[in-house]
C-alpha cells in the first residue's frame, strides 16, 4: 500500500487514511494512522554485526580494541604456511565492514623496518590474498582494494628500504623473486592500472641499485623543469597515478616523479644496450669474430 500511496502523492510522514482498492475487484487497504507510528524506528538486521564494533560518523565501522589485539595477534606470528595466510585473510573478510582498520593495521606492520625479511613477505602475502578476495560476495570486501591502493606507495617505499639493507644475496634474490611475482599477480588479476604497478616496481627495484640512476645533463634539467612546472595538485595527482607517496608539498611529489622518470629512462637505455649487446655478441659469432 505505501507504493500505491506515494504514487498518489502522499509522503512517508503523512497520508490519507481513508480506505482504497489498488486494483479493480481487488481488496480493500485501510492504511494505519500516521499519528500512532512509532517515534524509535526498529533497529536494522545490521545492528547486530555493528554491535561489536564502533561506529563513526560517515557510517563507517572501526575494529574494537579486542578485534584489533586478535588481528595484531595474527601478524605477530604470521608465517609463509597457506594456513597462516588463509587465517589473516579470513580475519579481514569476516571484518570487511572495518576494512580501514584492517587495512592500517597490516600497513603499519608491513612498514616497520625491523621486520624480519620473511615476515615482511609474509605480510605481502597476506595484503594479496585480500586483493584476491575483495571480489568476493561479502559485504564491503570491495572496499579492500581502494584501501590498499592508497597504502600500497607507502608499503613498496618500505620495501625498498628492506631490500636496499639486505647483505646475503640468495636472501635478495629470494625477496626480489617474491615481491615481484606478487606485482605479478595482481597485473593478471586486473586489480590495478598498469601505471600504477610499475610504478610500486620501481620504487621496489631501486633499493636493488647499487647507485641512483642517472640521465645526460641536458636531459635531465629538461625533464626536472618539466615536473617541476606543475602545480601542486597536478604533482599529487600524478604521484597517486603512478603508485607514489602523494604527501610532502610540491617539492617532494615533484622530486619523486623527477627519479621515477629518471628509473624508466635510464633502465629503457640500459635495457635497449644490453640487448644491442648480446646481439651483437650473437652476430660476431656467426661471422667468427
């Protein structure tokens, strides 16, 4: 009756309580009273969920601090083993509606720089596991993936940094190998633009530098006054696009474009030389050089 009262021009605070017949031979409607409804609307199925959690002010739901010690608990003795991995992510599906809390919780603990190499892998699984089932038919489990993708330039900033400060070399190569078959993964899931994952991989793959890459003067002055010609905004808004850290003011999203560009550039030439290289390696050998 509230569809055929509304098209009627009635509203959801007032109405005609006269009795009617939506359809000819039909029954009668006696609409109730509009001054006996109830002052306190029933409280929503979802009030039992939120029950356990906080909620703010735009609707969005906050861990409690006993979720938060449980997830902490989690990460705290994460390891490689599937089963670890399959408990964090169900921890995060179950919470999807505080995917913010989550979200910070596992970035804070990815980003401590005396995490062990193998916790920080650990942690990256984990982080992809998510972004694998935030598809999933679960309430909010979409959110997931914008959460990480803000995150994401923080977390491969402090995986540079581990990966830089790594002495053993089979411990570097092993690191190098996991990080990039995640970077892997998600270009085959189609969780993010391609800019934005080569941008995490070569924030990631400086820390493998043995010196920072460089351009031909001219080039580089050029290149330098180009980024530096936007705006602030422009800078920030480029450095979300290619998975940077979008935070510092101008000076700092500009510097961080400027080695960017700089990284593509001259890994383009190394690359392109290397291959030149090797062919002609391959053709001096056909000719018996």
């Amino acid at each position: 009756w509230r569809v055929f009262s509304l098209a009627q021009g009635d509203t959801l605070g007032r109405w005609r309580t006269e009795p009617f017949v939506m359809i000819a031979g039909g029954l009668r409607w006696t609409p109730p009273d509009p001054a006996k409804r109830p002052t306190v609307a029933a409280a929503p199925a979802t009030a039992v969920k939120a029950a356990n959690m906080t909620a703010v002010a735009d609707n969005y739901l906050r861990l409690t601090d006993s979720d938060m010690d449980d997830f902490e608990d989690v990460l705290r003795t994460l390891t490689l083993e599937r089963c670890d991995i399959e408990d964090g992510m169900s921890f995060a599906l179950d919470h999807a509606d505080a995917a913010r809390d989550v979200v910070d919780i596992l970035t804070e603990a990815l980003t401590l720089s005396e995490t062990p190499v193998p916790m920080k892998v650990a942690r990256l699984f984990l982080v992809s596991d998510i972004l694998h089932n935030c598809g999933a038919p679960i309430k909010n489990a979409s959110a997931y993936r914008g959460a990480f993708q803000e995150k994401l330039p923080y977390i491969f900033e402090s995986l540079e940094e581990t990966y830089r400060g790594v002495s053993s070399r089979i411990t570097r190569e092993s690191f190098k190998k996991r990080v990039a078959a995640v970077l892997s993964a998600w270009a085959d899931w189609f969780l993010f633009a391609d800019e934005f994952l080569r941008g995490l991989e070569a924030t990631f793959l400086r820390g493998g530098l043995s010196a920072a890459p460089t351009l031909p003067e001219e080039e580089a002055e050029k290149l330098s006054a180009d980024i530096e010609a936007l705006s602030e905004i422009e800078c920030e808004r480029s450095c979300r696009i290619k998975g940077l850290v979008a935070e510092g003011g101008h000076g700092e999203c500009a510097k961080r474009l400027i080695d960017l560009e700089t990284y593509f550039r001259s890994e383009v030439a190394a690359a392109t030389s290397a291959a030149a290289n090797r062919a002609a390696a391959e053709v001096a050998s056909l000719i018996g050089y």
